[in-house]
C-alpha cells in the first residue's frame, strides 16, 4: 500500500517544491492513515509535517473530544498542531456548510504560509461515492472528473488510490485508534446514502468491481479535463473578452465551434464572469448555445447569479443587478471630463486659429469633431443620453433618435448605458461616435474651434491629458468658459 501511495505521490508531483505541508486529521481512519503513511514518509522529500484540524461543534461533545483525540495523537508523534473552531448554522444544507468551512480553514492556512500544501485523506472509496454521487445529479466530464488529487490552492490526496478497506486494515495492523463520526451513520445525508446503501446494492446486484471501476471512471474524466483545459485556454485567449467585471464574445464565434467546444466555453465563460460554476446545469449551457445560433436581434437567458445577454453579434455574461448609469457634470472649456462610472473622458480644446484642414474635422472612428465655439450655448454639461434624445448629427437631413443611431450602429445594449452626450443651454451639441450637431459644426474658415475628442487610456495618460489642458488655460493667461 505504501508503494502505490509513493506512486500516486510522484505521479501527480504532490510535494514537488514542497517542505511544509498540513495533514488534515479529524480523527477518523482515512485521516489518521494519512498522517501514520507521511510521518513514515515524510524524510523521502524532506518535509516538515503540521496537523491541522477544525472543529465544527455540530456534535457538541463528541466534536470536543475528537479535537482532543486529535490533539494528543500530535503530541504523541510530537507535531504541531493547530486547531480551530467553527460557528455553523444548523439551518441549510449542513454538509455543503461543514465542506466550506474546512475549505476557507485550508486555505486560510495555505495564505499565512505556514504550510506549502494541505494533505487531504480522501481514499477512492471516497471518489467512488462522489461519481456516483455527481452522475445522479447530472454532472458532466467536468464533474465525473470526481475529487482532484491535486488542486490549484495547494491542497493533496495522497490516499486517492487506495480503498477504505485498505486503510482500516493497515491502522489494525499497527494498533492505531481512530474516531468514528456518528453523523457518518446517518442516512439524512445525501453522501452517507449513497455509502451505506445504494453503492453496496449496486455492487452486489450489478458489479462487485463497482468502487474500482467509479474510480477508473474519474481517472479517465479527469485525463479528458486535463487536455480540454489546454484547448479551452487557447480557445478563450482569442474569444472572451473581459471588461469591467463582464465577459463577452461574439455570437459567431462561439455558433462556429464543435459542439464540445462550445459547451466548455461557455462554461468558462460562466465561471470566468460568476467566479463559479455552482448550479449551473446542462439547460443554462444548452439555453446560451441557442441564443448564440440565433440568426439575428437581442434576448437574454438568466442563470443562478447571472445575466446572459444577446445584442446583436455580442454575448455579455455579467453578475444581475445592472441599472442604466445616471449622471450630469459641468463640461469646462478647456478641459478633460470623465465619464462617470467608465475609465474613459471627454477632451475638450479650444482652437483660435485652426488649420483649414483641422477646422472641418470629424473623424467619425477617432471619436473627433469640432463646434463653431461662437455659436454655442454656455455653459456646457456633459451628461448620459435619455430615452426620447434626438438631435441632426453631421450628414442627416433631419432630428434622428439617439436610439435610431444605436441601432443603425449596432451598439450593444450594455453599451448604450452611461452614453455620453454633450450639450449646451439649446439642446444636444455632440454624442460620442455620432459626432456633433449639423447646425453647430464647424466648417473651413470657422474660427475659434472647439474641438472635441473621446480618451480611452490608462490612468495615467488621462491624468496627462488633464495637466496639458491645465497648461493650455495658464499660458493663454485666462479660462473661457
């Protein structure tokens, strides 16, 4: 058993890089295993062991004494310990409470770096319950994949591969106690279930092999999840794009991709967008996929702790709770104007003797253009377009609706929130990629000019575009307003 527990260890490079590593001791079998095989170990990677234990007081005094049983195994071995204790609510779902709480505690003592890793005693008896457990559930390959023997935060299983049996007979042969948890007997638990009853009628009725075969099962999920964890990464690199706490990608590219590949996109791009996958299912993929192959217009699908959103040829996945941004600020002459809630601003310049070239600018795309500076109403604000805006941009023979603009231009809809538009005591004077009003717009010859240009930079060349508007007003000795 030793020698598949080394294996398993070196296969999957456990303590590589490693000296200080947790054992997670609650007192039970698996557990006390666990720490006997790496204490026996340790001097083969030169690791340095501390036991780690925290007490849940779901079982009041039962809870103290196996923290108390755990306490003195350490001693007895003479291993550090650390020892916490946890206040859970007895409302919920009980189980999912405890596995968080030991979870946050693990983590907690991987952040302080007190230890490099965390040694979990999970055994395949354990893997097998949870496939099985998943597959009911209506897990995918990502969830048969079962429990990692290795997880990014630094957590390990080296008893893995080895059955339950197999651990109780070893602590037998060496005279080693355990504690027995007396809520693992009770069948008001989903896992315990599966463990007492339906896993043994299986294997009686169906497969003697069955904990074997669950496991092998995982292992072949888990080598499936390895390789499209590498392909998903490159396929996400050139199609998910993240900004300002949303994810978003184009309709097409997600409709061109292999069905599976399109699954596990969209499943990054859930977890990317949620921080989780946590309940999301088969139909909230299936749903995002159809509103990708849509041919055409807007729809939205909505999933635990997330808003999908189709416009146009753009999906966005974002957290709920987005309201239409609200904002109205003074707009000075010169001078830089951030767009509230955006990392973008409005540059404003005033010409007094421009190029005839320059005077007649309206770059479209570079988000430019310029107002005849004598006829416009002062002061200007900047604020967000209203439902109902309408003004003549430059080249429209009449009024056009904002909205009409955003439509003609295929603005997604999230981008419309917060637009920014210009005006002056008369109305509208210019919107950002719409450009400025036909009757204001300045024309060869006009003179002084304003001229008025979107920045989407950094920070630091917004705060740049800020001192040399500064500079302008100082060395011209007066500020228009």
């Amino acid at each position: 058993m030793l020698a598949r527990i080394v294996q398993t260890i070196e296969r999957h490079g456990m303590f590589h890089g490693c000296r200080k590593v947790g054992v997670a001791v609650s007192g039970g079998a698996d557990s006390v295993c666990l720490l006997e095989v790496l204490r026996e170990l340790a001097p083969r990677w030169g690791l340095t062991l501390m036991v780690v234990h925290l007490d849940h007081g779901l079982r009041g005094e039962e809870s103290r004494r196996d923290a108390e049983f755990v306490r003195e195994l350490a001693a007895r071995m003479g291993l550090a310990v650390s020892i916490q204790r946890a206040e859970l609510s007895r409302t919920g779902n009980l189980e999912q409470a405890g596995r968080q709480a030991r979870l946050t505690f693990f983590r907690e003592q991987l952040a302080t770096g007190g230890v490099d890793r965390v040694a979990l005693g999970h055994t395949r008896t354990d893997q097998a319950e949870t496939v099985l457990f998943r597959f009911l559930r209506g897990a995918g390959t990502a969830g048969l994949a079962g429990i990692r023997p290795v997880t990014a935060e630094g957590m390990v299983r080296p008893l893995i591969e080895v059955d339950r049996r197999e651990v109780e007979g070893y602590l037998r042969e060496r005279g080693m106690e355990w504690r027995e948890d007396s809520s693992n007997r009770s069948v008001e638990f989903a896992r315990n279930r599966i463990r007492h009853e339906l896993l043994p009628q299986l294997a009686r009725e169906w497969n003697p092999a069955l904990t074997e075969t669950l496991a092998r099962m995982a292992d072949w999920a888990l080598a499936e999840e390895a390789y499209w964890e590498g392909e998903i990464d490159r396929l996400a690199s050139g199609r998910l794009t993240e900004h300002h706490g949303a994810v978003l990608l184009r309709a097409e590219d997600l409709a061109g991709l292999p069905l599976a590949a399109a699954r596990r996109l969209v499943r990054r791009a859930i977890e990317r967008a949620k921080g989780n996958l946590r309940s999301l299912g088969f139909d909230h993929i299936a749903a995002v996929l159809e509103l990708a192959a849509a041919a055409e217009g807007h729809g939205q699908v909505q999933a635990p702790g997330l808003e999908i959103v189709r416009s146009f040829e753009w999906l966005r996945l974002a957290p709920p709770g987005e309201t239409r941004m609200t904002y109205e600020v003074p707009a000075p002459v010169p001078g830089v104007v951030r767009i509230p809630g955006s990392d973008a601003a409005i540059a404003l310049e005033l010409i007094e003797n421009p190029e005839t070239s320059e005077a007649g600018a309206y770059v479209c795309n570079n988000e430019m253009g310029c107002l005849e500076w004598t006829r416009v109403s002062r002061p200007l604000w900047l604020r967000n377009w209203h439902p109902g805006d309408c003004y003549r941009p430059v080249g429209r023979s009449g009024e056009e609706k904002i909205k009409t603009l955003f439509q003609e231009a295929r603005i997604p809809l999230w981008e419309r929130r917060g637009w920014p538009v210009l005006t002056d005591g008369a109305g509208i004077v210019w919107a950002r990629k719409f450009g400025p009003a036909a009757g204001l717009a300045a024309a060869a010859g006009s003179r002084p000019v304003l001229r008025i240009r979107g920045v989407a930079r950094p920070e630091s060349e917004l705060e740049s575009a800020e001192r040399g508007a500064a500079s302008k007003i100082r060395e011209a000795g007066r500020e228009v307003s």
